[in-house]
C-alpha cells in the first residue's frame, strides 16, 4: 500500500499493529508492515509499486514518524 494510503489509515485509526522487519529479498534491509483491525496486513508501497526497503532501522524509523505513527514493533 503506498504512503498516502497508510497515512489515511492511520488517521482513521484503522492500523492496529505496525512492524519493522528484516526484508527477505535482501540481506540487511528492512520493511514496514502494518496490521489493520479488520485483519488485513500490507507493506508499504513505494512509487513503482515495489516494497519500500530501508538501509538501517533508523531510517525506516524516520519514515514511520513522517507516516505520522509513534509505535512499532521491531522483529528479528
């Protein structure tokens, strides 16, 4: 799901639950994950339709915090 998308989710407070987790496709890359109340799960959608990869944690951190969210669970 692209950004605007998981932001207009957020704000109707639809996310229950929102990861950062090792991408499998690449070695020491990480993904965002998000959970929605009525149980369907997404990740987040860069502009080319291609999961959004981040470097290091700190940045798919950043990139949560301009979604707008304060919360996330970070798995290994």
């Amino acid at each position: 799901m692209k950004r605007q998308a998981i932001i207009d989710l957020h704000r109707e407070q639809r996310i229950d639950a929102v990861s950062i987790m090792p991408a499998p496709s690449r070695e020491k890359h990480w993904i965002l994950f998000f959970e929605e109340s009525e149980g369907r799960s997404y990740f987040l959608l860069n502009e080319e339709d291609e999961v959004s990869q981040f470097k290091t944690i700190d940045s798919a951190v950043e990139e949560l915090q301009a979604l707008g969210f304060k919360r996330a669970d970070i798995r290994f």
